[in-house]
C-alpha cells in the first residue's frame, strides 16, 4: 500500500512518455490539448512550478512534466537530450532513493525564473536552474553546476534568500549590467571600488576565502598565480528580482571555454553580496543537444 501512495519513478518516466509520443494523439493535437489542460496559469504559479520540478528528480513525482511544453521544450544542459525525454533518461540513470535536491532560492523575472538550489545526484552539486515559461508552461531550460565545496567563513549557499527592494530590480540590474561592461569588458579596474561599499562584501565563492574588496582582489590574484584567470567574454543574460541579480556569462577559467553564473546581492545601491558556480563547457563533439549551452 505504502508504494502505491508514493511517487514512482515509473510513474515519472510513463508521464514522459506520454508527453514525449506515448499518446496517440498527433504531436500538434497533443501540445494543443496539453496547452489547453493547464487553464489560465498566474505567473504567480510559475516559482511553485519550477521548485516542485526541481523536486520531482528526488521524490519521482510525475506531475510536474505536466508543467512542460512538450512541443516547444528546449533543453541547454549539454549532458542531456533534448526535450521532455531527454529529463526522463536523466531520471532513469540516478539509482533510485539516492538522488537530493534543495532549492534555497527562487526568483521570477516576467517569463524567466531562476533558482539557487544544492543537488546531490550521488555528488554534492551546487547549481543554478533558469526556465522560461510561454502561455503559463516551460518551454526553456539553462543550468550551471559546480561540485559543492565550503570554506571557514561560509558556504556556496548560505546567507539571505528571500528577495527585497522589489521596486529597485531595474535599477540593480542596470548596476549589474554597468559592473560587467565597465570591470570585465573595458577593464577600467579604477572603477571597481565604486561598485562597493567599502569592505561590506559577503564572498561564497569557495576559492576565494576572505570578504570585503581587498579579499576579492587578493583572491582573484591568487588563483591567477596558480594559472585559473577568471575571464569574462561577454554577459548572455541578467535576470533579477529585488535586491537579487543573475548575470549569465560566458568566459573562461584557467583558460578552458566555461560558463559562469553570478548570483548579487545589491543593497543601496552597492554590491553586497556575491554567489556562483563554474562550470566547463565540453566539447561540442560530447553534446547530447544542438541547442548550446547559452
């Protein structure tokens, strides 16, 4: 009886099926009537959606793909095929009971919404998810995982995770644009204490052990010493909500192709706090999508 009460796995894998050509109905007349299924979504619904997603590769709950636009889905982690199916063959492969996923933050920026959340796929993994929604279902997928790691004064996840100054996101992220355009594209290093307030910095990034400006600097500058040069090459996206801002950017670390997510924390103006992952980009030849990691 217990089992019958519980998500399964195979029901979250027949529940892709369907979505993916189980069905007998055309794949038009299928995504139509999909559509249709959902009724009128509130983008209110939209965070709730994505985190019990999320949630739905440790607990093997079904419901959410129905959350997924099976026509239109289009996945930009690499390492899996596209669509619908390609989430289930990522489900198939974690030996079950073993998989963990804690989403600690959640944000929603018009269609987008971006979390913050630690997985342990039999790896402690720290990773930001991005999906943007169409007609109240997901239709697009980004992520970037970074293996966890922790340092004495903090984590890659702890300090605050609910959004405010909800009225100043524009302003933060017209901040955050300037940050990255001014510091890493024209290199104008004069600049870079105007983005701060003094030392009222919080650094999660584990390779980086001290906070406050003079902790950043000396750390980026160690890690150029031991040959892993932070190199930004340009911004793909800035994402926010209140005093929270995403920037998506593409770049290189230690001189290999790699993605570099940004989670800020902006207060009065100055950046506060920071978080992010790292992760390499693999050869195309290793793709499992067409769609590329951007």
């Amino acid at each position: 009886m217990t089992d019958l009460l519980q998500p399964s796995r195979s029901n979250f894998l027949a529940t892709a099926a369907a979505l993916t050509g189980g069905a007998l109905l055309p794949s038009r007349a299928r995504a139509q009537a999909h559509l249709q299924s959902q009724g009128n979504v509130s983008m209110n619904d939209y965070v709730p959606r994505v985190v019990e997603l999320l949630k739905s590769f440790e607990s093997g709950d079904s419901r959410p793909l129905s959350f997924i636009d099976p026509a239109k889905y289009i996945q930009h982690n690499l390492r899996l095929g596209d669509g619908v199916k390609g989430l289930a063959d990522r489900v198939q492969a974690i030996p079950k009971g073993s998989a963990k996923v804690n989403t600690l933050r959640a944000f929603r920026d018009g269609n987008f919404v971006f979390t913050h959340s630690e997985y342990d796929f039999g790896e402690p993994m720290v990773g930001f998810d991005i999906f943007r929604f169409e007609n109240g279902l997901i239709v697009e997928h980004w992520d970037n995982l970074q293996k966890a790691a922790s340092k004495p004064k903090h984590s890659m996840v702890d300090g605050p995770r609910i959004a405010s100054d909800l009225d100043k996101t524009d302003a933060n992220k017209v901040l955050l644009k300037s940050y990255m355009d001014e510091i890493f594209v024209q290199k104008r290093r004069e600049r870079f204490a105007s983005y701060f307030d003094g030392n009222n910095y919080v650094q999660h990034n584990p390779l980086i052990l001290d906070d406050g400006l003079p902790g950043l600097l000396a750390g980026l500058q160690a890690l150029a010493k031991q040959g892993l040069t932070v190199e930004y090459d340009g911004v793909h996206m800035i994402l926010g909500q209140g005093d929270f801002v995403l920037v998506v950017n593409e770049g290189k670390f230690g001189g290999k192709p790699t993605a570099i997510y940004d989670l800020y924390r902006v207060a009065d103006g100055k950046i506060a706090e920071h978080w992010d992952t790292l992760e390499a980009i693999p050869p195309h030849d290793a793709w499992k999508n067409d769609n590329g990691k951007f």
